[in-house]
C-alpha cells in the first residue's frame, strides 16, 4: 500500500475510473452537504417525519441499501426522477475548477470515465462547473443501473459491460471506501480518496490519499502519458 507522497506504481493501468462526489471535487467545498439537506426535506415530507428523523431514516436507508434514493424505491415507491432532480437543485458556488487535478487526469494514459451514483444531469453539471467534462469518455450513472446503487455487484457488471471494461488494468478512484470493496473482488486496482483516506486500514483498499491531484501526478504510470 501507498500514500500519496511515495508514488503508486500504476504501469498496468490503462483505464481510469472516477467516482464523482467528494472525488473529483473535495469534501470540504461541502456541496454534497447541500444535496443532503435536500435529501432530508424530502424524506421529511414523503415520510411525514420531523426534520430529525428524516435525517435518521435517511442515514438508515443509505447503510442498508447504498443510496437514500434506493431505500425510497424500495419502501416508499418513490419517483427516482423527481427525487434526484429536486435534490441535486442546488447552489454550486462551493465548487471551483482545479488546474492541479485537471492537469493530472489529462496526462492519465488510456481511458478515463466516471462512475457516480448520481444521475446523468448531476453529472454533466458538476463535470462542467469542475472544468473536467472534456477529460472523459462516458460517464454511467445511477440510471443506467436501474437505480441500483454502488456498490451493488450487479452495478459493477453493468458498468463493465457498458464500457468494455477490464479490471485487472483498471483504477477506481472513491471516497467512500465500501464502494472500493467489489471492485477489489473484481481485480481492480483501488484508491482511496479523502480527509479520512490515510486512516482507513480495510485490506480491499490498495492505495490512499487525501489530495488526489498529487497521488495522480506523482504516481508512476505508461510511458505513454509522459
């Protein structure tokens, strides 16, 4: 395992895969904050429960089935669509392009795409703000897995079958370490990224770092990108 500062020995890579909130922008901008606020307004009136208990069965949902949005479908029949359009409508003052990081990915060799358990529209709004829309090839988001969240096994299928993907030369790039844990199943290579990345000691994790512009650029990769 390596951090950030020794230089991750990823020569084998040729596809790279990025998780999108709290990845490819840092949690402390807090915008998923504002979506979760959303989130637990609407939990609170779909449910009939004080904001409190919006937000406990919002956090309950999440743990058991990946998404707040899953266990929605699941116990309440929620619309996916009208939930991820008036959640994601939020301000995105908090975020701002990273010339660091966007130099880094543009030199990555091979294939980039985005994996996110957000929606299409999410998606392209965020990418765009981060200056980083034109960095990737695709991007597969929550729809096109049937609403069935990361880190579902069936989602990672989909995902490799919808893009070609092989992933004993693939890196996955998240924050949130149980997403890293199919894709070690599946012979990805696995990073995780965040404030808290250097703490974690799960063995599916195989390398971590809290600035992911420096892991990228620091890292030894094809001779192809340099």
């Amino acid at each position: 395992m390596t951090t950030a500062r020794t230089g991750a020995d990823l020569r084998h890579i040729d596809l790279w895969l990025f998780d999108l909130d709290n990845t490819l922008y840092p949690i402390e901008a807090e915008f998923m904050s504002l979506i979760e606020g959303r989130m637990t307004e609407f939990v609170s009136r779909e449910a009939g429960l004080s904001r409190a208990d919006a937000y406990a069965l919002q956090k309950r949902y999440l743990n058991e089935h990946g998404t707040t949005l899953a266990g929605l479908i699941a116990n309440h029949g929620v619309n996916p669509e009208a939930f991820l359009d008036e959640v994601h409508d939020v301000s995105m003052a908090s975020l701002h392009p990273d010339p660091v990081l966007r130099a880094a990915i543009k030199a990555l060799p091979g294939r980039r795409l985005v994996f996110t358990n957000g929606d299409k529209n999410h998606a392209e709004r965020v990418l765009r703000k981060l200056e980083l829309d034109d960095l990737f090839e695709a991007t597969f988001h929550i729809a096109l897995a049937d609403y069935i969240p990361k880190p579902h096994p069936r989602t990672f299928e989909l995902m490799m079958q919808a893009h070609d993907v092989d992933p004993k030369v693939t890196a996955f790039f998240e924050d949130s370490a149980r997403n890293l844990a199919p894709a070690h199943d599946l012979g990805m290579t696995t990073v995780l990224v965040g404030p808290h990345a250097l703490a974690s000691d799960h063995p599916f994790v195989h390398h971590k770092t809290a600035d992911l512009a420096d892991f990228l650029s620091t890292a030894l990769v094809q001779e192809t990108a340099r």
